[in-house]
C-alpha cells in the first residue's frame, strides 16, 4: 500500500496547482511594485522564538505548534506564522534601516482540518518595518485587497480595529478582566482560564459569543495617540475607495500586535474561518525577542483559502503552443521550433514519444495548449500550419514568424 500524506497536509497537483500559479505570479508582481524585496526565512526555528513573539498564552503556542528536540538536544519549532522570524532576521541582520520584503511558503499548525484550515498551510505576506507612520498600515492593507481584486475577487471587505498601545491594552484588559470575571460562570472553562492569564484571548472565542455580546471593546479605550492612528487609517482606506467597515471586537489571535488590526473578508468565500488574510502593527515585537524598539506592520494571505474563493470561469490556456511533428521523420525538426520558441519567452511543449498526429493532438488539450503548431510537408517551402485549439480555424505560417504570430492573437 502507497503510505497517504499526513492527516491536514495536501498534494496540489495539476490542473488545480493553475490556481496557485495565477495568485503566486499576481502576488510577485504585487510585491515588486510596492518595492518589497524577497525574504526566505528558515522552516523551523528556535521554539523560544514563537513563545516569545507569539505569546506563550496564545492558542497557536499552546496548542497548535509542532515542536520536536533535534538531535542536538534543542527545543525547534515548524513555524506557525512567518513574522516572527522576519523581524529576527532583521534584528540580526543589523539593519536600522526601514526594511520592506515580501515572503511566500508553508505555515504548520496542528488544528482540526477542515476547508481552507489545513495542518501545513501556505501563506504570502509582507512586512513593513521601521516605519511608524500610519500610511505604512494603509500601503500594507491595500497590497492584500489589491491581490484579491488580481485574482478575481471582487466582493471583499476589510475589517478594521485598533487595539490600542501597550498602556491602552493593559488599562483595557483590566477592565475586561473584571467584566468576564462577574460572568464567569457562564463561559466556558478555556474561557475562564485564560481570564487571568489573557482575557483579550477570550474576545476570540465563538463558543462564548452570546456572552461576550456586551463586553467593552478595545476601540472604545484608545490614547489619543491610538486613535489619531486608526482615524489617519480610515481617511487613507477612503482616499482609496478601498472599502472598510469597523470590527470593534477584532484583535487577531497574536500577543506582538498593538494599534491597527485588520482581516479581509468576501462573500466568495464561507467557511468557519472566514478570513481570506489579515494582519496589523506590531511594533512591540522587536522588544519582545529582545531587541531594540522598532515599529512594524505586516499581512498575512491565506493561499489555500484564496484559492477556495478565486471565481470559476474559463480556465486560461497554460501553453502558448503546443508543436505537434507529422511523423517521426520530422521530430528533430519539431525540437528544433519547440526550442527557439521557448527562447523567445513562450511556454511551448511537445510530445517526446512516437506518437500519431492524433494523439499528440490529444496531449495538446491535456496540457491546455491555446494552439497547436504542426510541423509538416509544408515545413520544406518554410511554412507551419497554426491551428487554434479552442475554434479549430487554421492559418499556414511562415516559419520565421510563429513567435510574432502567436503573440498577435
């Protein structure tokens, strides 16, 4: 028996893999015209890492890390979010410089799979460090919108809060403390342990919905500074036509944010985690993994769940063309065209086997090929026949010109 991937994880195979391509491609470009540079960090880090920058009372530490010791005897962690290792790759890099990178790969938490919650999931995101201006919380919103409207979705919406500074928060925790405290006996029991230790926790959870439906709100406790913050927010989302609604109960399950906090949503996609992507300033997170005090704010995508919401319709050719040879005689021929078309920039394919012109046909629309060119008896008078995949019409072309006039249509 051929052992089965591990119980949350997926083989993304072709053609639903086209999906991702589309979102992956539309994000690089995204990123590039933002001027967000590449950032690789490591899988797996030091587990102290995520208990710090996290939160060692977060639901993603307690319950949802795969942590292991390596052979050395160290405590490591699969990361569960990418911003933590970001901003230590920036502390240790020594820059104090404002650092603007865009990042794309695997997430790894162990939760209850279902749709769009997958065990290793993928994310894209960016990070905008040193920079405390709200402006770089509107730029770093409008990269995630501006990719959902890329891929298709048009529906979406983003949810906004500001969760204070740190002296707001802890003002505001005690005040909340107190009120889950008189209701104690109404939450659940995760709820009633995390009163102490964490109440803003509690705001997250569904099953204590009914409860926590007259609970002061984290909006409601801003310094002056916090919101003269979101407010600069808002008029830059509005500048931008970029539609917001405020989500005074939303605090994102994460201990580093502080001030802005957003998700976005679309009605293109329901699931019991409906977020498509989110994120938010976290300018405490460098002085949490020890390092000096440096503002930040960054997103996170959700690709798998993006792509659940991406809207169906015809599904675009992956090759431009595909070289189909007449018979075997002209195959060394046929390698040649599929060459110097693949150098001139287009996605070309052929088949390597000894197979007749109709199943090399066959393979063309397999693979999705918009044409086919077909290398024949025309090819001595320098000539190939051009046939459209999708309306069957054909054009006899000069040879010298099937670059120029694939690129035409």
């Amino acid at each position: 028996m051929i052992p089965r991937p591990p119980k949350g994880t997926d083989d993304i195979l072709p053609p639903a893999s086209d999906r991702w391509r589309v979102l992956l491609r539309a994000f690089d470009d995204l990123a590039e015209r933002f001027g967000y540079g590449l950032v690789i960090t490591p899988m797996f880090e030091a587990t102290e890492l995520f208990s710090r920058g996290v939160g060692a009372e977060t639901e993603v530490v307690e319950k949802q890390m795969y942590t292991f010791e390596d052979k050395g005897g160290r405590s490591v962690t699969l990361r569960p979010e990418a911003t933590a290792s970001v901003v230590r790759a920036y502390l240790q890099g020594g820059s104090s410089a404002v650092f603007k990178v865009a990042y794309a790969g695997p997430m790894f938490r162990y939760e209850q799979p279902q749709a769009g919650r997958r065990r290793q999931f993928h994310q894209v995101g960016v990070e905008y460090i040193g920079e405390p201006s709200p402006d770089a919380d509107v730029e770093v919103i409008e990269i995630g919108f501006r990719l959902l409207e890329a891929v298709g979705i048009t529906d979406a919406v983003v949810l906004l809060n500001s969760i204070g500074d740190p002296a707001d928060r802890a003002a505001y925790r005690e005040l909340l403390a107190a009120f889950l405290t008189e209701r104690a006996g109404e939450l659940t029991a995760d709820a009633r342990r995390r009163i102490a230790a964490n109440p803003l926790r509690v705001l997250d959870s569904k099953a204590d919905a009914a409860v926590l439906a007259d609970a002061p709100t984290p909006a409601g406790h801003l310094s002056p500074a916090a919101a003269g913050h979101i407010a600069a927010v808002r008029a830059g989302l509005d500048a931008m036509a970029i539609p917001h609604q405020e989500e005074p109960r939303l605090v994102r399950g994460l201990d580093y944010y502080n001030r802005t906090v957003f998700e976005y949503q679309s009605a293109s996609y329901q699931a019991a985690q409906a977020s498509l992507g989110g994120g938010g300033r976290y300018d405490p997170l460098a002085g949490m993994l020890g390092g000096p005090e440096v503002p930040g704010v960054g997103l996170a995508m959700g690709v798998d769940r993006i792509v659940l919401a991406m809207p169906a319709g015809d599904e675009e050719a992956v090759l431009d063309v595909f070289v189909v040879a007449a018979d075997a005689g002209r195959r060394t021929i046929a390698l040649e065209l599929v060459r110097s078309l693949r150098a001139e920039g287009l996605r070309v394919d052929l088949d390597l086997g000894d197979k007749s012109v109709k199943a090399q046909f066959r393979a063309a629309d397999r693979r999705r090929a918009a044409t086919a060119a077909v290398v024949g008896e025309e090819w001595e008078s320098g000539r190939v026949t051009m046939k459209d995949l999708r309306s069957g019409a054909e054009s006899s072309v000069d040879a010298r010109e099937v670059a120029k006039w694939i690129r035409r249509r």
